[in-house]
C-alpha cells in the first residue's frame, strides 16, 4: 500500500515524500488505518519495522495545533523518548504542533515551561511522575496515549509507574500499544486499560538465512577482547554494536577500543544526558563504526546499516539474544552475530541454546595478536 492512498492531511504527505517514504511497512499497513478509524489497537513490531511512523502519521492527522496538551507517549528510555519525539517533531512542524520529551537527568525547570505550549509529550515514566507530584501537567484534554516497548518497560520495573499514570488520564481517549514481544503482562495491561484493542502482528525483520551465527569458545578471559579488537578490524564491514552486560564494562571496552585505534562510542543509562545525546549524534552522522551498549540503552533505537552484532558478554536468556542479534540482516542484507564465549558465560549460552529455532555453530580460532586491556580509564 503507499502512503498517498492514505486519507490523511497534505502537509503530511508532503512531509513524507520529503523523507523519501513511498510504500507502507506491515505494521504501518495495519495499524495506521484503525487508527485514523478510532480503534484501541496492540502492535507487536521489531525495532525498524516502523512502527513510530505507524502512530505519528494518524495521531498528527487527528489532532490540532495551538490547543491544550492532546497526546501522551510512554517510553522506557530516555534515548526511545528522544527519537520518538524526533520524528513528531519532523512531521508536525508544519501542522503548528509543538512536542516536547520529558526525561530525567536534566533540570526540570524548561520542561516546565516546554509543557505549557505543547499539543505532544513524549516521556519516561519516573520524570513523568514527578511533573504530575508537582502539578505542572494537565492531562484533561488528552485524546491518545501511546505505550511504546511496553514490554520493556514492563520488564525495567515500571508497571506501577505506567499503571499510576494511566490512572490520572482522562478514560475516553484512544490508547495504543507498541511491544517487540507480547508476554502476559502486555495483555493484562491491554484488557485493563484498552477498549476492543485490535491486536496486530508482523513477521520478524530478520533475515534468518541471511544471518550468520557463531560463537568463538576463549579457554583465557583476558584473551576475549584481544580477539574482538582482531575481529572488529579485519572481519567487520559497516557498523557494529558490542553489547557488555554493565555499565562499567561498557565504558571500559570503549575506552580499550579507542586506544586502540577503534572509533567507537559507548551508551548506557549511567552517562549523563549530554554524552547519551553526543553517542547517538554520533551514530547518526556516521562518525563512529563502533557503538559499546548495554541492552536497556540500546532497546528501541532504530539503528541502521547494521553489518555485526558482538555479543561481548553472553545474554542471560534467548530472548535477549534475539533482540540483539535482531540489530543486522534486516532489508534482504546480510549480518553477522558472533558470540564471544568464556568459562562464566558458559551458564547463560545454555539457556540461550535451549532455543530450537537458533543456529549458532562454533567458529574456529584465527591467529590474532595479544594485546593489554587496561581496566581503567584511557591510558594513552
């Protein structure tokens, strides 16, 4: 289906063919109608699948500019909230539609201010919740709430904060739900909260033919990153994420990398907000061939031109393996997922293994050069 035989407003099809947008993606196709139609609806789409235009296009169509707050997106991150409202702001430029994202690690005295004029809010739960304590947001006149990777806010520990928000929005409003998996938790809070929600799903993004999967079995932990630095500079094309399982270690592999000559960035909840943002402008602009991450921090992002998935230290279950690996082989290009083994991982690669439905085989050992890991910061 293409966007022009959608009914929606001309400033937005402008908009669209400006971004070079010409036929819908699966969840777009179905949601995007029901909708522009009124109804509840669940969407269960990948990271990529674009699923945010999937909302924004119908809920700029619905709402107007230079009236009181209308629309409220929940997200998990303060990355997800930031590109979300992103891409409102893109495409509500032109209707008069103001959105402002409202996350916590910066003063909260502009967002207060921000939030008087705005028709959008994109936020985080926990800096949510302290604009509704202090009272400086009124949710009277919202018509939609958005819960976007609801399953991963579900999962951070966040039901109570989404539930006490729900509570103090208006009931006649239409609520959509976004979630790259749909556990039973989602749908209690889809039967609680939402009115008739039809419920969509796409197929995986993820070429599984077009994925290669490997693990490298490493007898010595110091000799782990050794070999990521010798796989990064000779068997890595494009972009690759590294996925550590700490913050510390995040910042830590970077910092290796770099002095080593690798341009990479690290991303994780535990940097403040200006060297997130710096990351992921860095990621956009292409300055960087390595982004370090931890799993939080990377959920949602719509990273593209992945080319490899390293896992540096092993996820604890299959699903998180498959959320990370999912970053490559998506559009019909290939991908590779290489796993990078040591004796205390062995425990979290068996429950990983414990899924049928994943290949990974064992690549052989290539000869590659030792070299120091420096524990603490740059050393140069």
């Amino acid at each position: 289906m293409n966007f022009k035989k959608l009914n929606i407003d001309s400033k937005l099809n402008e908009k669209i063919i400006e971004f070079g947008f010409k036929d819908l993606t699966s969840i777009q196709e179905k949601c995007i109608p029901e909708i522009l139609n009124g109804n509840d609806i669940v969407g269960q789409a990948e990271t990529g699948s674009g699923k945010t235009l999937a909302f924004v296009i119908p809920i700029l169509n619905k709402i107007k500019g230079n009236r009181n707050l209308q629309v409220l997106v929940l997200t998990p991150t303060r990355e997800l909230c930031i590109q979300v409202a992103d891409v409102f702001k893109d495409f509500g430029e032109r209707l008069g539609i103001i959105t402002t994202s409202i996350y916590g690690g910066v003063s909260i005295a502009p967002q207060i201010n921000d939030i008087s004029f705005s028709q959008i809010i994109v936020a985080t739960p926990g800096r949510l919740l302290d604009h509704i304590d202090r009272k400086t947001i009124n949710f009277k006149n919202i018509k939609f709430l958005v819960l976007d990777e609801i399953d991963k806010m579900l999962e951070m520990g966040f039901i109570d904060d989404v539930e006490n928000i729900i509570y103090t929005l208006p009931r006649n409003r239409q609520t959509l739900m976004f979630s790259a998996t749909v556990p039973e938790n989602v749908y209690k809070i889809a039967q609680k909260h939402l009115k008739n929600p039809m419920i969509f799903r796409t197929k995986p993004l993820v070429d599984t033919d077009k994925l290669n999967q490997r693990y490298y079995d490493i007898y010595k932990q110091n000799d782990k990153f050794s070999l990521l630095l010798h796989l990064l500079k000779n068997s890595t094309s494009g972009l690759a994420i590294v996925f550590c399982a700490t913050r510390k270690e995040t910042d830590v592999v970077a910092n290796n990398l770099r002095r080593l000559g690798i341009n990479a960035s690290p991303i994780h909840g535990g940097m403040n907000q200006n060297k997130r943002l710096k990351s992921l402008d860095k990621l956009k602009r292409q300055k960087i061939d390595v982004l370090v991450a931890t799993d939080v921090a990377a959920r949602g992002l719509d990273i593209k031109n992945v080319s490899h998935v390293y896992n540096y230290d092993v996820p604890k279950t299959s699903k998180d393996y498959i959320h990370r690996v999912g970053r490559t082989a998506r559009a019909g290009k290939n991908g590779d997922a290489v796993t990078l083994l040591t004796p205390r991982d062995h425990e979290n690669f068996r429950r990983v293994q414990s899924d049928e439905k994943l290949e990974i085989e064992q690549a052989s050992f290539p000869e590659f050069k030792k070299v120091p890991f420096f524990r603490g910061y740059d050393r140069r």
